[in-house]
C-alpha cells in the first residue's frame, strides 16, 4: 500500500486536453437570454428594452386555437363554366317563345347578366364535408386559369337568379304576365349553374389555410419598453419576453466582442474538465492507470455533451424525448456506483448551463438517472428492463408536473411533452444493446458480461468440475468467501465471484498434482524432488493463462489467475527442500513468477484463497484457533509484501480480517454428536 499521488502520465491529461479543445468548438456561438422570469412573478432587473424591431410569436395555445377555427369552416371552391353558358344561351336563343318572341332580346340580355355573374345551386350541402360549416362571406371562382376570391353575395342560386330573371323582365314592362310566360316557355328550367364545385381544389386549399397559420401576431419596435422594475408579469408580458427571447438567440445573441464569447467558453470548458479529473479522483483514482476504462468515460461525458446541444439547437422540445438517462446506464455497466454517481451528473451539467430549459431538464433527468442507477442491478435482465423504464417514466413525469404546479395550473397543457418523455423513456431500452458494442470497441467488461462467466454451464467451468472436481468445490468455498468479504468494503462483487472461479482454471490440465483432487492410491508427488514439485505446482498459473487465452477470458479475469499466487512461494515443499540441506539463495523455482495484487478483489481472492485451502487443515475449530489461522495468513501476505502494491486500506483489511473470521467460524462451527438410536428390550 502506498500514498496516493497524482499521476503524472500523458496517457492522463492528452485525453483531458482533446476533451477540452472539443467542448470548447462545440459549444455555442451565441449567448444566452440572461434573465429568469416568471408568469405571476415581478420582473427582478432594470427595465429591459427592446435593442431591435421583433415580431410578437403566438403562443402554442394561439396557434392550435387559430387552426380550430380555420378548421371548422371551409370555403367552396368553383370553376367557372363556359360550356354551361353558351348551352343556356344558345337554348335561350331557340327557344320557341310564340307571340312574346320579341321579347327574346329582353330575356337574352338577362340571362348573360345573370351568367356574368355566376350561378350555384341552392345549396352547398353536397359539397361540405361532414362537421364543416359554410362560410357564407366568400366563395373561390376560378375563370380563365386565375382564381379570385369573391363575395358570395355577388353569385346567384338558382332560385335567386329565377327572382332576378323575373324582376329584370317586370321592369322591361313587356306587356305580357312575366311569370306565366317563364313557366310556360321553360324559361326557368334553362336556368343552371355555371360555378361547378371542384372538391379536390376545395380540400386542398382548405388543408393548405388550416396548415398554414401565421407564428406571429404583430410587431414591436426598437426602443419599447417590454417590462418595468418590479411590475409583475402577466400573460400578454411573458408573451412579449418569450418573443424577444427567440428573436435575440436566434438573431442577435451576442452582440459584445467576440473574443470574449470564446474566453467565456474557454473558462466554462475548462471548468467541467477540472471538476470531471477532481471528480474521478476522488472516487477512484486508480482508473487513470486503466487506459481503455479512462477513455471510455470520457467518452461517455462527450456523447452527453453533444446530443445535449444538438438536440438543443434542432428542436428544444426534443430533449423531453432524449433517453439521458442511458448515460447512467451506459456508465453503471462498467463501474461502480460511486464512480458512476458523480460522473453521470458531470455528465448533465452542459445540459443545465445552455439549453432553454435547462433547470427543469436537469433536474427531471438527475431524478430519472439516479433511480436507472439504483435499479439498474435489480432489473437489468430480458424484460425486466422494461420494469426500470416505466419506473423512469412515472419520475420524469413526476418532476416534471412539480415544475408545472410551479408555473402554474394553467400550463397543464402539453400532452405532446408527455407522450415525448413516456418514449424517450422507452428508447433507453432500445438502446441498451450499445452496452455490448462499447463493451468491444473499449476491451471493458459489463457486469452481465461477468454474471455470464459465473455461470456454472459454461463450458470452461464444466470442463473444470468434469476432470478437477476438488479444484472445482475449493473454487466454489472460495467463491462464497470471497463474496462475503467483497460486500463488507464495497468491491466488486461480480468481479470477485468470477475471479474466485477462474483463479485456478489451470489446474484443469494436471488435476492429479493436486491434493484436492487425489485418488486413492499412488500419490502424485511420490518420487518427486522438492523443486520438481513446487515446478509442477507453480506451472497451473500459466497453464491457467494459456487456458484463459484460447477461452477469451477478460483481461480483467485474467489477472486474478497472475495474481492469486503474487510472488509467494510454495511453502510445503520449500520447507522439505531446506530440511533436505537445500541452499536458500538458489530457490528460485519454489517462487510463483505472477505479479502482486493491485485492486482489492485481487487481494480478496489472494486471500480466500489461501485460508480455504489451510482451513481443510485444522483438527480444532475452535473461534480462537480459527481466528489465529486467519491473523498468521494476514501477516505472512504483509509480510512478504504482497499488499504493496494494493489499493486498499488498513481499516479494509481489518473489515475483511473479521468478516473471514466470523464466515470460517459459522462454517466450522461444532455439530452435536448424533447418537445411535437405541432399540427397545421387549419383555417375555
């Protein structure tokens, strides 16, 4: 163990400074509106001013209210028809009209200036869609390839153009009954429209008025002041601020020198790398020497950053859609929950610092991360993701109309908003698989990827029980040891259940040099020299490498093979060699050429390891005797220097020290002694 120092690597600040150069490019051009503001709240700054002219923007509720009304009512469109007209006409001009037939010039002129204008028929049911109602004001005429919108009142119905036929012919003063000579010639059955509805133009431009609807209600001038010192900010004056706010990040921005916009950025950029390096290092500084693990949260911090402001910049509205909450996922796949917590919120901060929203946004999902953290071991398997999802669903939702309580009742009004965050909540489901991809582009190992290995049917474990089923029950012991001590200072439980099975995995390739899995008769080592022995006893450590290898084991696994042994050397028999007058300064091959540990699941199984297999040996049971065997195996590690190396703390060791000794003791325990069952003596 040693004193924890800041690592001095290029492979630690080469990555820090790419990120920070990124996040300075990335991040925005322009300012923000620096003002927070309320409906109902009086406006805390000095009296804003408008800078420059800026259209006034219809709220949502305008809009929609706005397209309801368009849609409701529709306005018929016609063409005008020649072929209608000079039919009439010419019918008119055949028309037998007997005695009265000087009157036909009267009768023709009346005919063309009722056509002139345009005849419809009486009603425009059959051309309204259903739920539609007509607009009596206007009606479309297209004449001659052009389209004029004009008063319904300038065209006739049918009807009304018989009434004008009538009152036209009564004021020429012809000297006859003008409505019988009408009826009698058919002069009312010659009268027929000539605007013929045209559906299909209809539906077309009346989807075309609905769709299309104005975003802004007016203008305001430069000079005008929006809002006073202390005046509270009513409906009409938020509409005014939201306005003015659009109009200056998406137009003006920022309007100061810009070197101060990239200092400002520069310092804001800075500021996230220092706090995310401090953040790492606190929680665990030892991933500064796992390269591929350091670079993938930076990653993971940078793919934040960027769907943060991208979304941002396309549509606001669509962060209530974005699934932040697998970065938490992405992050808790690989890391301890101390590392991810901090990280994640880091995480989230450009989102709070630059989007619109960015209060409610942050605090929605930092509520919806840390739950996806706490649930994510619990349902992270097939379906039971989905459980997770709607759970982060109902807090988002959650927080979300905590804010809305906040603006006020009347804002309850956005259903789009929660149908976005039910999906977005779903989409972290979706996503989940990219867990697997990360996994092999950054050589990580997720904790489903180590639940699998801890599964009794691999093969390589199969293999392990079928041909060293001694070696396979100590693995097991020591398995369930090490899980028990792994849990009392917080390390990787997963990792140490899967250390614990794989760390004498080379033992599979000569089962018989081990007493654990001896038959009866000949034993192994008879005949054998002391340092031919230790030899073939240390050999199941790169025989377990070389198993490890063809099996694609995990580095991360792979380690507890090279390190479960250190540097110790093989006692039994480097005590038989120096009682056979062996020379101590040439006792190289009784020493295990592996490496110390380095991480406290390393130690652990170091650990568990070796008083498994010394337990095995104790005639007494007893606490005190179980207690002295666990203090002796704690000193000689220490005492060759096995735990130098380690990251881990005296008052650590001194956790697992009596979580050992109390599991040993609860195994061992004294059992009372079964007593055979007495048989009765009948009486003759």
């Amino acid at each position: 163990m040693h004193k924890i120092r800041i690592n001095h690597s290029y492979k630690v600040y080469l990555p820090l400074a790419i990120l920070f150069i990124t996040l300075v490019l990335i991040f925005p051009r322009m300012g923000k509106f620096n003002y927070d503001y309320k409906k109902g709240s009086p406006w805390m700054y000095e009296p804003l001013i408008a800078q420059f002219d800026f259209p006034i923007l219809k709220t949502e509720a305008q809009i929609q209210a706005e397209k309801s009304m368009l849609g409701s009512s529709i306005i018929p469109y016609f063409r005008y028809s020649d072929a209608v007209v000079h039919s009439q006409i010419d019918m008119v001009e055949k028309l037998d009209l007997g005695k009265n037939s000087g009157y036909r010039p009267d009768i023709l002129n009346a005919f063309v200036r009722l056509y002139g204008s345009g005849i419809v028929s009486d009603s425009g049911a059959e051309y309204l869609p259903e739920g539609k109602t007509y607009d009596s004001n206007v009606i479309f005429v297209q004449r001659d390839r052009r389209a004029k919108k004009i008063p319904s009142s300038e065209v006739y119905t049918v009807q009304e153009a018989k009434d004008f036929l009538l009152l036209f012919l009564t004021e020429a003063n012809l000297e006859c009954n003008v409505d019988s000579l009408c009826t009698e010639t058919g002069l009312y059955d010659l009268i027929q429209p000539n605007l013929l509805f045209d559906r299909q133009t209809t539906d077309l431009v009346h989807e075309e008025s609905v769709n299309y609807v104005s975003p802004t209600s007016g203008v305001v001038s430069a000079g005008q002041i929006l809002v006073s010192n202390g005046e509270i900010i009513t409906a009409e004056i938020e509409q005014l601020l939201d306005s003015y706010k659009a109009e200056y990040e998406n137009s003006l921005g920022y309007n100061g020198p810009r070197v101060w916009l990239w200092i400002g950025n520069i310092i804001i950029a800075l500021a996230l790398v220092t706090v995310l390096y401090f953040a790492l290092y606190y929680t665990n500084y030892r991933l500064y020497d796992e390269f591929n693990r350091y670079i993938y949260l930076l990653v993971i911090f940078l793919l934040a950053t960027i769907l943060a402001l991208v979304v941002d910049k396309v549509n606001p509205t669509l962060l209530y859609l974005t699934p932040f909450t697998l970065i938490a996922l992405y992050l808790v796949a690989f890391f301890k929950k101390r590392v991810v917590l901090p990280v994640y919120i880091l995480s989230l901060l450009p989102l709070l610092i630059f989007s619109h929203n960015g209060v409610e946004l942050y605090v929605m999902y930092l509520a919806a991360g840390v739950i996806t953290i706490f649930f994510a071991g619990i349902f992270n398997r097939g379906w039971k993701q989905f459980i997770t999802a709607v759970i982060v669903f109902f807090v988002l939702l959650l927080v979300y109309f905590g804010f809305k309580f906040i603006d006020g009742i009347g804002s309850f009004n956005s259903y789009r908003t929660i149908l976005y965050l039910f999906i977005g909540s779903f989409l972290s489901v979706a996503g989940y698989p990219l867990i697997y991809l990360f996994e092999r582009m950054f050589q990580l190992v997720s904790n489903n990827r180590l639940a699998e290995l801890t599964d009794p049917n691999n093969r390589l474990l199969r293999d392990l029980a079928h041909k060293a089923p001694g070696t396979f029950q100590h693995s097991l012991q020591v398995m369930n040891l090490a899980d028990a001590a792994a849990r009392s200072i917080d390390a990787n439980v997963l990792l140490v259940r899967a250390g614990a099975l794989y760390h004498d995995i080379g033992k599979i390739v000569n089962p018989q040099c081990f007493i654990e899995n001896e038959t009866l008769g000949a034993r192994y080592h008879d005949g054998m020299t002391p340092r031919d022995s230790a030899v073939e006893i240390i050999k199941h450590v790169s025989d377990g490498m070389a198993l490890a290898d063809k099996f694609n084991l995990p580095d991360v696994v792979k380690e507890f093979i090279i390190t479960h042994h250190g540097t110790t050397c093989t006692a039994y028999f480097y005590n038989k060699y120096i009682k056979e007058g062996g020379d101590p300064a040439n006792a190289e091959d009784f020493y295990y050429k592996g490496r110390k540990p380095t991480t406290k699941e390393q130690i652990i199984i170091m650990l568990c390891d070796t008083l498994e297999a010394a337990s095995r040996t104790l005639k007494d049971y007893s606490p005190a005797t179980v207690s002295a065997l666990v203090e002796n195996i704690f000193k000689s590690k220490m005492s060759d220097g096995q735990f130098e190396d380690a990251d881990i703390s005296l008052k650590d060791l001194n956790t697992v020290k009596n979580v050992l000794k109390s599991y040993l003791q609860q195994v061992y325990h004294a059992r009372i002694e079964y007593p055979k069952r007495m048989t009765a003596v009948r009486k003759a």
